[in-house]
C-alpha cells in the first residue's frame, strides 16, 4: 500500500511513516485487548483471534514486499550504508520470530479462551510490540532516507503492488482501514489517490464505516 507523487521521481517514503503508525497502534492495543478477554468468553476471544490474525497477515506481507524488492535493490546500490540494509534484514527476522510464536498461541486461545492460554498469547504479543517498535524506528530513521536516494518512484511503489497481489481481496480493505485509522486527511488522500476509481467509491460508501463498526465493537 503506497501511493505517488506527480512532483518527484523520488519514493513517496513517507507513505511508509503512515503504513507504520497503523502497525503501532494495533501493536500497543492487542496486548492490553487480549489481557481485558474474560476466561472462558469465546466469542471474545474468535473476535479478537480474527483482528490479530489479519493483522499479522498485514504485517507479514508488507514486510516480504520489502525482503522481495527493497533491500535486494538497495544492497546492489549502497557500499558503506549496506549494514544499514543488513540490518533490516536481521530485524525481519527477529519479527518474523515473534509472529510465529504469536500463531502457535493463537489458536490454543481460540480454542478454549482460557486464562493460562490467554495470558501467554498476551505475553507473545507484548514481546512483538517490542521488536517490531525498535525495527519501525530504525528503519524510518535510517532506512527511509537512503531509499529516497538510491530508488526511484516506480521501485518503490512495487512493494504496494506485491502487496495487493498476495493479500486476499476481502483483506484489502480491512487492512486498509488499519493504515487509515490515524492518518490525516492529507495522508488519507494520498492513499485513496492511489486506487482505482471504484475502489475509492467503495471505501467512501462502505469501507470506511465498515472499518469504524468493527474497532468498536473491539475495542
């Protein structure tokens, strides 16, 4: 999910800040949601599994946008700034850890909404909000502005494409919602800019409300 600006040839990086403060909040919230589920409350739990498990669905496709196209181009570009590329590379990995050990407890919790199991998914999910956090500001601190100068426009919007392409159609959405949620409208604007006129309509007509319904009945 990234948009385009007709003034620069250079990467509208800051799309990236935006895809980030989404992945933020829903990084800080699910732990403390998870904590709230009364034991024994399934439906609570089922609710809760579905947000979490779209959202690591999120989290992983946008990053093996950037293992597939990002860092490759990068790392053939850069010679000093490489182990900042590298290092990226070594943060995927450590996330990518963290949502496994997530998935293994999730369903366990699904299953019975047990205390014991529930408080250990919130523990997983405590230690991903970590990880993830220190790899969000790395990579917008550090990341960001080499891409800016070692990628072009079109490099950088392959990433959304890839992530269109490997997210199931009724995901796009929802997960465009995430991204939304805090972003200005300026920011809000970039994006829908960015999709197919009846997807714009769509989003307007119903996404958005869609969206709005469910945090609620979440959170």
């Amino acid at each position: 999910m990234t948009t385009t600006q007709t003034h620069t040839a250079r990467p509208f990086t800051h799309s990236m800040v935006v895809i980030h403060r989404g992945l933020r909040r829903e990084s800080r919230l699910l732990p403390a949601l998870v904590t709230a589920a009364r034991p024994g409350d399934l439906p609570r739990a089922r609710a809760l599994a579905a947000h979490l498990s779209d959202y690591l669905l999120g989290l992983h496709n946008h990053h093996t946008g950037e293992d597939e196209l990002i860092w490759p181009l990068l790392l053939s570009r850069v010679d000093l700034d490489a182990e900042i590329v590298l290092r990226m590379e070594e943060q995927h990995e450590r996330v990518a850890a963290t949502i496994e050990r997530v998935r293994a407890l999730l369903g366990p919790w699904t299953l019975t909404a047990d205390e014991a199991a529930r408080d250990a998914l919130a523990a997983a999910l405590t230690e991903h909000r970590a990880v993830l956090a220190e790899h969000l500001d790395d990579e917008e601190d550090n990341l960001l502005p080499l891409a800016g100068r070692h990628l072009t426009e079109a490099e950088w919007n392959a990433q959304g494409d890839h992530f269109v392409r490997h997210t199931p159609k009724n995901k796009i959405f929802t997960l465009l919602g995430v991204v939304l949620e805090d972003a200005t409208p300026e920011e809000r604007a970039d994006f829908l800019a960015a999709l197919p006129a009846p997807a714009r309509v769509y989003w307007r007509l119903y996404g958005a409300r869609h969206h709005a319904a469910r945090m609620k009945k979440l959170r």
